[in-house]
C-alpha cells in the first residue's frame, strides 16, 4: 500500500474486492492485525482490525488511515493533537466514536484505531425513507448532545480548544444498537479534515476538505469557521432525515455550481420536499432557521436547538405515556373467579408499635399486599440512621421480597417519585466472588442518585439474595428518610434490567426478553462463585475495592446514556 493511496467508513460503500486487498492481514504497529475493508469515503479508508495483544479483550477495532500522508512536521504535529483531542471527545460524550490509539505507518499515512461499531451508518437508514418524528427526535437529541460536547471545546495543557467537525453529513453518523438507549448514535470522524486541511503553509495552497452538498457558505468560502458552521451542515441533514430530500439542489455537481445553491439559493420548505411527510410547524421553522444563510440567523449552539425541541419531546412523551397508562389498565383488569373457584386470600401478619395488622392481598384497591408490606416495614435498630443503602430479604406469607434500603433526605426522596431506574451488575471472580448490584435514579436536570450494593457471593445470604432476584426478576428499593426514619418513605419497583429503550428513545416492547437475558447472567455468577474454590475473607475487601474503581470509571458513561434518553417515566 502506498502512503497516498485511498484508503474507509462504516457506511460508505465497501471495497468490492476485498480478496485483491494487499492490507488484508497486515500487521500494524506490531499490535493490529487488519482484517476486511468496512468502507471508504473522501476523508480515508476504514478496516476491522484485531488487537494481536488482547490488550482490549476480544472486541473488534476498527482502523481508519487517512486518505493523505504527514508529508511535514507541522501536519505531523496537527495530527497528534486531533488525535489526542478525538480520544478526549470519546471519552466525555457516548454520541462520539472513542478513539483508542493512533499512529504513523511505514508510509508516513496516519492512522486511528476506533471501536468497532455494529449497526448502520444514518446515511443507510435513510436511504429506506422518512424518518418518523419519534425516531427523529431520538437521533436528534443525541446527536445534538455530541456536538454540544465537541463545540464547549477540550482542554489540553491548559488551553481550550472547541471542537467543529466540518463534515456533518448522513454517512458521519452512526447508529449502533444499545441496551439502555435502543438505539445509540455516534458521531465520526472528528478533527481529520482539520489535520487533512493543515498540509499547506499559506492559504493560497489550502484545498478545500468537506462534502460540497453539506457544507455552509462561510466554509465554501474559506472563511474562519466556528459552530454555527456545525449548525448548518446539521440543519441540511435533519432536513434530508424527514424528507428524504435536500433542500438544496445545485445546477452542476461542482464546487461553483455548489457555492451558488449554498450562497443564492432558498431552501425548499419541508412540505414541498416531500408532501406526504406531515412535520410539525415548530420543528419546520427550527430547521428553516438552521439552513439561514447568515451564521448570526442561525441558532448560536446546539443548546438552542435541544430547548427548541422540548415541547415536541413532551407531547410525543405524554403520548407514550397514555398507552403505557391504558396497557397497564387493561392487564390489571381483575378476573372473576368462576363459582367453584376459591376466593379467599393468604394473610400477613407485620408487626408495627406491638400489634399486630392483618393485610390481605387487593382488599385495599389499587394496592398489593407486597408494596404494603413494605410502606409499614421499620428501618433496623441495628442500622444507624444515615445515608447507607443495604440488601434485605423480605419474608411474607406470599413470598420472600428482594428489598434494597436507603435511607436518605426527604426532599432527596421527594424527588425520586417521578425518576428514570437504571441499573448494572459488576461480577468480579477474583480474588474474591462479589457482585456489585448498582441502582442508579435520574431525574431531569438533577445529578444521578447512586445506590450501590455489594453481595458477598461465597456466603449463603448472598448467594440467597442473586438466586431470588434471578426467580423474580424484579426488587424493591425502601426509601426511609433520615428526619423520620420510623416508617418506610417511599417503595418503588423495578426489575432487574432497567431501562428498555427502544428506537424511539422510550420503553421497548422487547423488555421482557432483556430481564430473562439478565436473570440468565445473573444465575451465571452464581454457579461460577459456587465452584470457586475458597479464599481468605480478607480478599473480599480487595474484590470490594477493585469494583468501586471499576463503578468510577462507568459513572461518566452511565450518566451519559440516562441524559440521552429524552422519555423518563
């Protein structure tokens, strides 16, 4: 492979004869192995790749050379910093691919390397028609949320730099599947047509690095660029994402006849794209205004945008929510018991003050005999009264309960009644069997609450509790609050995988097969921890310690993934 050969995309069309390819198999920096070309685009050609060392477990890689070689120290110097840059972005927001490493080959062509991505590039999905406006508004948030990252700018060695991508475009988005979003979009290929764009020394032999069909007039220009630049590019691709139109269309496919539809031409209004596509006049005027050939007409940042659409969030929220309410009515429609069916109803016995309440299941409507027995449990006198979340197995008469108890402020627990559940299971074998059993709750516009327990997997109570919640599949967090902590607060439930989004961003139909996929890892952990051979207790706190770590390191990438989802209960 020479250095100035070109070289591709997730979504871009594929080499067709990956069998002639000279870099298949190829070893890159005595570490990646090359596998089949993924796709090509005018930015550089992209390859699954394999990390020889393991060093990233068994995940595929993904690496992409640049179309263009470091052909002096400047551009060498450039790439180093976007490099350094695009792996910093990863890491602050999910909706932006993570750079993993970077490097220089033998020909002097650069090279990221780049989680492997499964799913489509938008540029795919589109191509099938329409989006519907749920779909849309849940790729648009999140995309809206990586730019948002990119554009507050990265600090290195203690300056700033905000971040344009330059080339917003269908096939620079991604669209993988994921477990708590549905769906989750990612943004590619940050800083490199700023690295390809830096060969030159004067302005006078810069070539232009961008996708003519998308780019704002102020780019076409060679103008000094900021965000709103970003802005335009992203309002062309919205467009084309409910219409499967552009709304601009040049009389010649070249850059003149391109600058003269960016720069003189009026967009189409959505309607006469494509009449069939009903868009509300809010999001219509929203991206009439992203198309303004003027940066200052535009909407100064993607924040506008996101308040822009949050009415429309609402009220398409507010509709999910109806038919959630009227399923849920309809399953909890009792049945009658035929004549000769019994119709009496187990009794629990709880203790409150020194007598003694008889409750029995439904003879308080709307209320089951579980969630009351929770709001009359008492917080242990063994327990002290402070902010600490523990694991308790619930006997009734029906059937033990897996409970969690945390206490907490009242107006922290207040605030929780109207939250999105997450939660996570972190297994560690060694030295010591524990699982970590997280429960987070987020509520908009307030940091996540953070509800951590450990079970201690060689002792039966542990082992107890991983096998009721693998039969149940749901637990109940007991909230006491620490100004009165004499009676249970609040009582929610939850199941053991929560949440479910689907491809609009809201509950997934689907959920049931999650939670019986989770109940199934759950068990795994058990019979793995049963085998164990034993340990010192002294290596449970070595076990305990190297989850916490683990939970600091996901907590950024979990409060992310609930901030993405627009839909809260």
């Amino acid at each position: 492979m020479t250095g100035n050969s070109n070289i591709t995309h997730p979504g871009d069309t594929a080499d067709p004869s990956p069998a002639n390819n000279p870099n298949i198999g190829r070893v890159l920096a005595d570490r990646y192995i090359l596998g089949e070309p993924l796709g090509q685009g005018s930015m550089g050609q992209v390859y699954a790749a394999k990390d020889k060392k393991f060093l990233f477990g068994d995940q595929g890689l993904a690496i992409k050379f640049l179309a263009q070689s470091l052909v002096n120290e400047r551009m060498k110097k450039r790439f180093e910093l976007e490099a350094h840059i695009c792996a910093e972005l990863g890491r602050r927001s999910i909706h932006i691919i993570r750079v993993i490493d970077h490097g220089v080959d033998e020909f002097q062509t650069p090279f990221y390397v780049m989680d492997y991505l499964e799913g489509s590039s938008l540029n795919e999905i589109i191509r099938t028609g329409p989006l519907p406006i749920p779909r849309f508004l849940n790729f648009c948030r999140q995309i809206c949320l990586g730019l948002q990252k990119a554009h507050q700018g990265v600090e290195l060695e203690g300056q700033i730099y905000p971040i344009i991508h330059r080339d917003i475009k269908p096939s620079n988005v991604f669209i993988a599947s994921d477990e708590t979003l549905g769906e989750l979009v990612k943004i590619l290929d940050f800083g490199i047509a700023k690295t390809l764009q830096d060969d030159a020394e004067s302005p006078q032999t810069k070539c232009f690095m961008g996708t003519l069909a998308y780019s704002s007039p102020e780019q076409m220009e060679g103008r000094d660029l900021d965000h709103r630049s970003d802005i335009y590019s992203l309002g062309i691709m919205l467009y084309q994402m409910l219409t499967g139109k552009m709304p601009l269309n040049a009389d010649t496919r070249t850059f003149g006849g391109w600058y003269h539809a960016h720069r003189e031409k009026t967009p189409r209004l959505l309607r006469e794209a494509n009449p069939n596509v009903k868009v509300p006049k809010l999001l219509e005027n929203l991206i009439m205004s992203c198309l303004a050939k003027d940066p200052g007409d535009r909407p100064q940042n993607v924040v506008d945008i996101i308040t822009e659409l949050a009415p429309l969030w609402k009220r398409f929220r507010q509709a999910e929510d109806l038919g959630g309410r009227i399923q849920g009515f309809l399953r909890n429609v009792p049945v009658q018991p035929g004549k000769h069916e019994s119709q009496t109803h187990p009794e629990t016995s709880i203790s409150q003050n020194g007598s003694t309440t008889k409750i029995r299941p439904g003879n308080r409507p709307g209320q089951s005999s579980p969630d009351e027995i929770c709001r009359f449990a008492q917080w242990p006198a063994k327990m002290p009264p402070a902010e600490i979340v523990f694991s308790k197995i619930l006997d009734t008469s029906e059937r033990p309960l897996a409970t969690l108890w945390a206490m907490l402020p009242q107006a922290t627990i207040d605030g929780l009644r109207n939250c999105l559940p997450y939660n996570q299971y972190l297994f560690t074998p060694s030295p010591y069997p524990v699982l970590l059993w997280l429960t987070v709750l987020h509520t908009v516009g307030n940091k996540p609450k953070w509800l951590p327990c450990y079970l201690d997997l060689k002792q039966s109570s542990g082992q107890s509790m991983l096998k009721l919640l693998v039969e149940s599949k749901e637990y109940r967090i007991l909230f006491f609050a620490l100004e009165a902590p004499q009676r249970c607060a609040l009582v929610q439930t939850l199941s053991i995988a929560e949440p479910s989004a689907d491809r609009y961003g809201m509950i997934s139909a689907n959920h049931a097969d999650k939670i019986e996929a989770q109940a199934k890892k759950l068990d795994e952990f058990g019979i793995m921890s049963h085998m164990l051979p034993l340990t010192p207790p002294e290596t449970l706190k070595l076990s305990k310690e190297e989850l916490k770590k683990e939970l600091e390191k996901l907590k950024p990438v979990i409060e992310q993934k609930l901030e993405a989802i627009p839909f809260l209960r």
